[in-house]
C-alpha cells in the first residue's frame, strides 16, 4: 500500500490493516463517539461488576460463548456484504453518496459520507473478527486457568464488543435511510 510499512514495526509483520481502525477512531463525531463507545463502554462495565457482585459471571461467560460464535458469524457474513454493496454499486446512489460532505477531514482531505460508510463498515468487520477470535481465545483459557480476573475481562471485552457493533451497524443503516430519505418527495 505505502512506504509507511518499510518503517518500524511494519518492516517485520503487515500493520497496514490497523489503518482503517485509526481512519475509524479519526472520522467518528462525539455524538457518535458516545453512541457507539461511551454507551457500550458504561453498559460493559454495569454488566461485569452486576455479574461478578452476583458471583454468576461463568455461567454469563459460557453463555456467551455458546451463542456469540454462530451470531457473529451472521454478522460478518452481513457486514461483508454491505462492505461488497457498497463498492460494487454504481449509479445515482453511489455518486449522491460520494458527493455528500460530512464536514470532517480525513488525511487532511474532505470525507464523504461514502468514504465514512466504508470505515465504519471496514470497522465493524474488524470488531466482529476481534471478537471472535477473543471468544476462541476464551474457550482455549477457559480449560487453563480459571483466573477471576480473566474471566471478568472476557466478559467485559465480550459485552463491550457485542454492543459496539451492533450499535455501529445500526448507525451505518441509519447514515444510509438519511442520505436517501428527502422529506420534500413525501409532501
């Protein structure tokens, strides 16, 4: 992709997938920095301290990762094709996304709402492959060691990571019914 990789780090192993992590973190308003990262955050850290106060953070966690492998798997397989609908669709649609300005700079460049659906979607996959990766990591620990600290870090990161996707789903769809919704057509 650019010279940045022959610096650093970068010169030994590909770094050059946590661009669109950092374009993410870059683009996001505070509205929506509360929406997907505050709220999540707040609800991960209730959920963690409720389950461990309880002592039923195990059973939590072995739930978890009972149901999240398969609904994550769903969620990558939809996220993949929003990222595929996204760049293969041409037409009137795409373009009016192109050419709608969201009022942020990016590389110190103008950002589409175009260029802004695709790191969040780009983002979301990421999410969706860190997290479950995080609940294959847990099951692997899981007949290791049973650390109170970890598991109630999984749980954490687990509840975290599900509703921050979810969330950032949400407002892509929602960034996507706005662009195309013109109230003056319905009157």
């Amino acid at each position: 992709m650019s010279n940045k990789s022959d610096k650093g780090v970068g010169k030994f192993i590909y770094m050059e997938w946590l661009f669109p992590i950092k374009d993410y973190y870059c683009s996001i308003r505070k509205n929506e920095a509360i929406f997907e990262i505050a709220v999540p955050l707040a609800i991960a850290l209730s959920c963690s301290i409720l389950y461990l106060y309880n002592g039923k953070y195990l059973i939590a966690l072995d739930k978890l990762a009972d149901l999240l492998p398969t609904a994550i798997s769903i969620l990558i397989g939809f996220t993949v094709m929003l990222i595929t609908l996204l760049l293969t669709s041409n037409g009137e649609n795409i373009a009016r996304l192109k050419s709608m300005q969201i009022g942020k700079e990016l590389y110190k460049k103008p950002v589409t709402l175009y260029q802004v659906l695709h790191i969040q979607f780009s983002h979301s996959l990421f999410s969706e492959v860190f997290l479950l990766l995080l609940i294959f990591f847990y099951l692997f620990l899981k007949g290791l060691t049973t650390q109170k600290q970890f598991n109630i870090a999984f749980l954490f990161f687990e509840v975290y990571l599900t509703l921050n996707i979810l969330l950032s789903i949400l407002r892509g769809i929602a960034n996507l019914y706005f662009s195309f919704y013109d109230p003056k057509k319905s009157e």
